[in-house]
C-alpha cells in the first residue's frame, strides 16, 4: 500500500524530536505559546531573561541582524545575562537557534552530502533522535577543571623546594604558572614516591630514602579503549592527574563512541527532493520478535511516499564504518593509592563536554569543560535544491528540542555499582553573552580532592566556547574565540578577520565553594596561551596580537589592563606598538613588569612597566636572532628564554636557551646563549617540561635532535655570567662503535653538485646522519652500524634509480668510482629515534635528578649525572 501526502517537509522524520520533561521537574513537553515555532519568530516574542543592569538592551529581539549589533560580527562582547529559569533558558536557545539553523545544521553550508548512492537514488540512514535508554546510560559525560595561583607571579614557583623527612629532604614539584596553584601533569611525586602516566597507564614507584633507587610496584590502565568492558564507550587520551594522599585524580580527554554497522533503508521509484531521515543504532538488523525499525521516508517534489516496511531492505555498497562517535567527554577517574601494589580505579566521573585545563588550590580542584549541544538530527541536504527545505526541517527540529538536548550532564560511577547521573550547572547559573556566541556552553566544576569522587559541585556557566585558562587564588579567567556566522560573505569575514576580538570571562573561586561569575569583556586580538594573561590585585592583564590566530600579516601587539565596573571588564590601561608585523611567541609576569617575546624574522625582547595600569610603558627593548617561545624567572635580574635560534631571514635552525639579564630594564642584555642545531625540545610549547633547581642553579629541559638521532635532556648550570652545559642524560643505550662504521667503500658527496639532480639531494641527508650510500665489493659483508637497514641496489639498474639531473654525466663519473669492481651498492638507513624512550619531564629528589620516559625512570646524581638506576615501566 503506498499513500500520497501533500509535502509538509518539516514534518519529515521530526517524530524522534519530541520534548520530554525538563531536569528540574517542570514539564516541557508543550512548549510555551510564546515560543516561535517558526524560522520568523515575532518581533513581540523577546527572550525572558534576567539583565538587572540594563534590561533594555536585549539584544536577542529577533528583529536585530546579528550583523549589525554593534561591533564586528559574532563577538562576544562584555555583559552576561543570568536566566531566571529553566523555560527562560529554553526559549533563548530556541530563539537563538532557530534564527541561525542553516540547511547543515550550525556548522558551514556549500557541501551536499553525506549521500551514498544506490540505483540512481539518493539514499541516507535514519537516526531516531534520542538513543535508546542502555547506550544513553553508557554515553560518557566530560568534566574539566581551571585554577590558578596568587595575584603575583612567583619566579620560584617552579623551583619549589620541600623539606622531607629522609636523604637531604628536598624534591621539587610540577612546574606551574602561579605560585600556590597546582597544575595537573602526567608525572607528580611527593619525595617518597613517583606516580607517572606512561600513555594510559599510571604506575607507582617507591623511591629509597636517599633518593637513589627506585621499585616498582603497582600499575593500572586508564582506558578501556572503547571496549565497554566498564560499562561506558570511550577512548581516553591525554591523561593527567593530581595526587591527594592516598587518591590520584585522572583526567583525561574522551570521545563517546556507539558501534554500528549498515543501515537498512527502503528505496522507491520516485525522483528524491535530497532530504533524509535517520535511524538510531538499535534498529540496525532487527530480530523477528521485534517491531520492525521505522519506515525511511523518501521526499519527492510532488509527495512523500511511505514504503511498507515489508520490502526488501537494499544494502548499502559497504558497510558504515565502525565505531561511530557521538561527541566530546571528559573522564575522570579516582585512583585508590593505599595498596600500591594493587591500584584501582573505585570512582569514575564522565562529564558531557570538551576538557580544557584543571587547577587545584589546596584540596579544590576546578575543571573547565566546553559542551556542544546533544546531537539534534540534523538533516542534509543531498543537492543546492533542497537547502530551504532542509532548512525549514532543522527550524523544527530546534523549537521540539528539549531541555536535555542543550544541558551538559555527568555522570557518576561507583565503586559499588550504583550510577549517578544529573547536570553540571543548573538554569539559573547559566549565563548568556549579550552579544551571541555560540551554542556551546562552558561550565566550570568544583571537586573535593579531599574526598571520595562525589556529584561535582554545580557553579557558573556560559553559552560559550572555552579556549584558555588562566586562574589566581582567588579568581579564574576563560578566554573564548568568536563565534562566526556560517553565511557570512567574504567582505564581512575580511572585516571579521580585521578587527578580531577576544572574549573574556572572569569568575570568582575564594574558597572551596562553587565558582560563581562576575564580569566579562573583550579584548582586540587574539592571545597565545595561559601565560598571556595575568591577574595582579584585581587587574587584569592580557598580552594579545592583532588580527586571527592564524595570520600574523599586518600585525602589532600590546598589553591591555581591565577592571571590574558591575558585571563588565572594562579597559583601563594599554601600551601598544610592539612587534609590528610579527606576533607574540612569549609572555612572562613577574610582580609589576611584564617580559614580551615577538617573532618573524627576529626576537625582540620587551620590558614592560605595569606598576600604573593606566599608564604603562615599555621600559626597554632588545633584538636579537630567534625567539624565546617560554620564559622563566631566574632571579630578580636574571630571566632565562627557551625557544629557536634563527637566521637573518628568520629561518628556525634549533633549541636556544638565552640569559637576560634584565637588571636595568632600559637596558636587557643577552648575557649568554646555549643552542643545539636541528634539535627541539618539548620546554618550547610545555612548560611543565622545564625544570629549574635553584638551589643548584641547574636548568633541565628535554632534547630531540633530528639531524644526530639523539633524544635525551641536557642540563644546564645558570650563573650571573652566563650558562654552561653540565651533561645530559638519556634513556637511549649509546653505542661504543661509531656511527655509520662499515667494511665497504663509503660515499662522501665530493664532487657533486645541484647539476648532478638526486645525487645533490642524497648528499644533504648524508651529513646529518639520516642514510649512507656505501659501494660494496663482493667479500664486503655490508651493513654498517647504527643504521636499523640497508637496501641493496643491484649495480646494473643504478642508473634507473637516480635522476642525474643535466649534468650529461653517469653514475659512476659522478661519483668517481668504478663500478665494474663493485658486487653491490647500499643504500643504509638510520634507526631514528626511539619515541618510547624520549625524555618528556624531569623532577629531583634527594640530590637526584629523575628523569621519564614512557619506557623508563632513570635516576641520575645531580653533581656528576652518573646514572644510579633505571626503574623500567
């Protein structure tokens, strides 16, 4: 039986989008009459929310273009407005939604498809709306943390020193931003024992009371890798921890994951419109006991045709790939420490949502998370025809949303076996950029390290994207990008591009109490990272470059200062003009000076005066090859820059590690540099990888070198005078023999020029130590060492194997080597370096200097860098 409709499109495979109630018990399955239900809401029908300053400046009247709300498109300017309730929220988000709903969705327009084909007929699979009720409870929430220290930065804070009770009672901890702030790290110790996340998984090592020796005892795995075998569909990566007593506190990153295989679709004899359905994982392959899955409806131009579900489902050509993944989550684990021989994890927390940064002041941690809305179900369409149709679809879809489509969750898994699940913030902390910016919503979360993982703390949240977290002891700041329209034409996004601005959140976290906001602004630009921003007695310091994070064209920098005025961070203050045409590569706060670090061709180093936040000045600059890309205080006059060494031109040519001396602030002096070519180290874009020791004045920071296949730390000793390298230490075995040793005739490169074509190129690998071109005669045994593998070139099809360029010469005269003696030439290649034994943090305890790989611990004497022993993971 086939029945023909007169085409309402927004009714198409909308059914699934039902409303249910609401979290806080109010039911929303009927809208309020007040809600538009169409993509043109009235110029009557204001969003109800709560602005006590100016409730007159409602700029969600969905008669104001969202490019003419004053300021440049989509920025997220100052004022945020609290909802007064759970439907105040719901009307916004569908108000604001459906304005901005597009043919795609939210995302970009200008592509049609995903659309396999089958027999000329578009087909797509069908998704029910909301997952059934087992995968829903496995779906993995996120949670995520961001604190900061006290309102001056520390010089020591990373070179803190604990008094112990064994050896000579000092160790040193992670290298933080603020002093008095926690950060988490992938390694943490407490002067008796090392805790360190080799990938996804936590090992504990005992340390010897003088800090010698190390054993292991217990490990665990973080991640079930998406197996489910715990209940919940993830893969986790980037694991940090913070260590409280007997608990260790893991977070990692998470994608949520169904499995699924093809999706069986129904096809008829009917010209398609473009727009499809989908169907939910559960109704893949049905057993006959079953409900038979819902029926896919086909759109044509003149009517929808129902098929009964009795035909024979049409394949897809391939099966859809599998796992499938439904969005971000942040994990986190508690670790039971009491038996280390037997860690467990008891406690496990998901939070829907992006994990940004996590900070802990004493036994509070606060995590940021950034949470899209739930999956809508979308539809697409499959040609530029049916993109008013699609449109009209997904307008529906917003207003039928629910209250659990855009609210991020948790959810709590004990150790007992109970489940746990409720929202991170509740409606009345949510706050809303009087300038929209997007439908994601950031949510900052309080947790008890002092305790047993409980239901997180509800705080503050925004309807905002998260990007960077900079917190003091008292207040936490969270920057967030634009939020740019997917229709704007190139003219706006040229003006866009201009005048980019970054939005500013700031928050209140005294205490152990939830966060609870307090202002917002913007500031021009855009800024690099944590250290950009500083908070010194109530005002707020940013470092930004003008102009998008991707291009630096045209740009200049400053440091701006803003204060609180009601719920608004307003400019106060502003010093200007440095680097133009090049961008930020470091910023350091120390007390009332700030030391900037610009780039493009060369490092022009800043002092800049912060003691008047209305007039502040640069006080001295200095240009010198290269750049600083992380910055830390020696002393009060000595600042220590890791970074890249450069040409004139501005070409990187390896690590450089520079001593400012910065005494006279007119006058900073480049008193000494370390640089090692074709190397870098992970210090430049991490700074938790940097280690300082003041009491010895060593400096310790991880190395690659390309170029000599060597991957280890090198230790520097800092003076008044200048920098002088100690040792290094590495997890890499060293051979005695030299490298590239072999009984056959080796190929030096002499004589050959751009002319000769490949044989030019093979020459500038062959002195940086990547292959080695060897001739060999037939007793030679060949080979060579350090190099994992030869591959042998037969001498009869040598010509076939290298270009030689218009240089009208062979092989052989190339290389001045007579070939009629030679059995076989080789072309060698080296090892290259064992990842799993590069050194990512280095820590000391009693004298020892600690080093970790993801295959190893390895302790070495501080004085002599003699190695005392290897822990092995």
């Amino acid at each position: 039986m086939k029945r023909t409709l007169v085409p309402t499109l927004v009714a198409v495979g909308l059914v699934a989008a039902a409303c249910t109630a609401g979290s806080d018990g109010a039911d929303v399955t009927d809208p309020d009459p007040s809600v538009p239900d169409t993509a043109e809401p009235s110029p009557d029908d204001s969003v109800p929310v709560t602005d006590p300053d100016d409730p007159d400046t409602d700029s969600d009247d969905p008669e104001v273009d969202p490019d003419d709300r004053g300021g440049p498109i989509g920025f997220a300017q100052a004022s945020l407005r609290q909802f007064d309730e759970c439907q105040a929220f719901l009307d916004y988000v569908h108000t604001e939604g459906a304005e901005r709903v597009g043919p795609y969705g939210f995302g970009d327009n200008g592509w049609f498809g995903p659309t396999p084909f089958l027999d000329d007929v578009m087909v797509m699979e069908t998704m029910e709306e909301e997952a059934p009720a087992e995968e829903a409870a496995a779906e993995p929430a996120s949670e995520d943390a961001g604190a900061s220290a006290s309102t001056t930065n520390d010089a020591a804070a990373s070179g803190e020193v604990f008094v112990g009770d064994d050896g000579d009672g000092t160790y040193s901890t992670t290298n933080v931003q603020v002093d008095g702030v926690d950060e988490p790290d992938i390694i943490k110790t407490d002067g008796t024992r090392i805790l360190a996340v080799a990938g996804d998984v936590l090992h504990y090592v005992d340390i010897a009371d003088d800090g010698t020796a190390g054993t292991k005892r217990g490990s665990v795995t973080l991640s079930n890798n998406g197996d489910g075998s715990d209940g919940n569909y993830y893969f986790a990566y980037g694991h940090e921890i913070f260590v409280n007593g007997d608990r260790a506190f893991v977070i990692a990153q998470g994608e949520g994951q169904y499995y699924g295989g093809p999706v069986p679709f129904e096809t008829v004899d009917a010209e398609p419109l473009g727009v499809m359905t989908r169907q939910a994982p559960d109704a893949i392959e049905p057993s006959p006991d079953e409900e038979p899955p819902p029926v896919t409806t086909v759109v044509t131009d003149a009517e929808i045709e129902f098929v009964e579900p009795d035909i024979e489902p049409v394949p897809f050509p391939e099966p859809l790939p599998g796992p499938q993944f439904f969005g971000p989550t942040t994990i986190v684990l508690e670790i039971d420490l009491s038996n280390p021989d037997d860690l467990r994890i008891v406690n496990t927390m998901n939070l829907d949502g992006r994990y940004i940064s996590a900070r802990s002041i004493g036994e509070t941690g606060r995590i940021a998370v950034t949470s899209p809305p739930k999956d809508l179900g979308f539809l697409y369409p499959s040609n530029p025809n049916a993109t008013e149709q699609a449109t009209d679809a997904n307008r529906e879809l917003i207003t039928n949303s629910t209250l659990e489509d855009w609210m991020p969750t948790y959810t709590l898994n004990a150790a007992d076996g109970t489940s746990t699940t409720g929202n991170l913030v509740s409606c009345e902390n949510i706050h809303a950029p009087s300038e929209f910016a997007g439908f994601d919503m950031l949510s900052i979360v309080t947790l008890d390290l002092g305790e047993s993982l409980t239901e997180p703390t509800g705080g503050a949240a925004i309807m905002a994207t998260g990007d960077t977290v900079y917190a003091s002891a008292d207040r936490m700041y969270v920057t967030s990008n634009v939020w740019l329209p997917p229709t704007i034409d190139e003219q706006q996004r040229g003006l866009w591009e201009e005048e980019y601005e970054t939005a500013i959140h700031r928050f209140s976290i005294a205490g152990d109490g939830p966060a609870q906001y307090e202002a917002s602004g913007s500031v021009e630009g855009h800024l690099l990272n944590q250290f950009s921003m500083n908070d010194r007695d109530g005002t707020f310091y940013a470092a930004t470059t003008t102009g998008t994070p991707w291009s630096s064209e045209g740009s200049v920098s400053q440091i701006v200062a803003m204060q609180v005025n009601g719920d608004r961070l307003e400019q106060v203050g502003q010093v200007g003009g440095l680097g133009e045409g090049e961008r930020i590569f470091s910023v350091r706060y120390v007390d009332d000076v700030a030391y900037v670090v610009t780039f493009r061709q060369t490092d022009p180093f800043y002092i800049v005066d912060l003691a008047d936040p209305t007039a502040m000045s640069v006080l001295g600059e200095l240009k010198i090859p290269g750049y600083s890309s992380y910055l830390h205080p020696i002393t009060d006059t000595l600042v220590l820059g890791v970074g890249q060494d450069a040409t004139d031109e501005g070409r990187t040519t390896g690590t450089k590690v520079s001593l400012f001396d910065v005494s006279d602030p007119g006058d900073p002096r480049e008193v000494d540099v370390w640089t090692m070519d074709n190397a870098g180290s992970d210090a430049e874009f991490d700074h938790r990888a940097f280690l300082y020791w003041a009491p010895t004045g060593q400096a310790v920071l991880p190395l690659t070198n390309w170029a000599d296949q060597y991957s280890g730390a090198v230790v520097l000793n800092v003076g008044e005078d200048g920098l002088t390298e100690q040792g290094r230490v590495s997890h890499v075995i060293e051979s005695d023999d030299e490298n590239g040793l072999t009984d056959c005739q080796v190929f030096t490169g002499e004589g050959i020029t751009e002319a000769d074509g490949d044989l030019f190129w093979i020459t500038q690998e062959l002195g940086a130590g990547g292959s080695q071109l060897q001739f060999c005669e037939p007793g030679d045994i060949g080979g060579a060492t350090g190099f994992s593998y030869c591959e042998t070139i037969p001498v009869n099809e040598i010509e076939n194997w290298f270009y030689l360029g218009d240089s009208g010469r062979t092989f052989s005269e190339a290389t001045g080597v007579d070939l009629a003696g030679i059995d076989r030439i080789e072309w060698c290649w080296s090892d290259g370096i064992d990842w799993q034994k590069q050194i990512q943090r280095t820590l000391v305890i009693d004298g020892q200097l600690w080093s970790f790989s993801n295959s190893q611990l390895q302790a070495n004497d501080l004085a002599t860098l003699g190695t005392t022993d290897i822990v092995t993971l």
